[in-house]
C-alpha cells in the first residue's frame, strides 16, 4: 500500500510504501521497512531511449557506501519503476 508522496518532478513522481517480507502488511520491526518507489513514464525527458540513465548509475554506484539499495527495477504498464 502506498503511503504518501514524497516528491513530482520532471522525471517522474516518488512516493513512499511499506514493503513486508510475506505479504503481511501488519507486519512490524525487521520484517518490515518503508522503501520509495519511482514512477517515470515512458515519454517523460529521460526515457526516450530505452530505460532511464539513473537505473546505470545505480548500477555502477551500486553496493557502495552511502546509496540506496535498489530492490526493483522494471516496467509497469507505461511506466518505468524503481523501488
């Protein structure tokens, strides 16, 4: 369940879930956390060309001290998504 939005820009909109290990959403402590999720669609500036340029730079920087782990990348519909 989608919580709140965090932010809309001219890459897409982020809003923040709570993501449960089991699918229990009353689920607390350690098998649950709040992730964000990022909706860019398909025509917006950065998607012209395939999937956005930031999904690269995650992979590249991925692992490293101080940025964020990605847990989804993907196609939804119209929309590209990263969790």
């Amino acid at each position: 369940m989608v919580k709140r939005k965090l932010g809309k820009g001219g890459f897409g909109q982020v809003f923040v879930r709570r993501r449960v290990n089991g699918g229990n959403e009353r689920v607390t402590g350690s098998a649950a956390m709040e992730v964000a999720l990022k909706f860019e669609h398909r025509n917006s500036k950065g998607c012209n060309d395939g999937p956005p340029y930031e999904w690269q730079v995650y992979n590249a920087l991925g692992g490293s001290h101080g940025v964020h782990k990605v847990h989804y990348k993907g196609k939804q519909g119209d929309y590209d998504v990263m969790v």
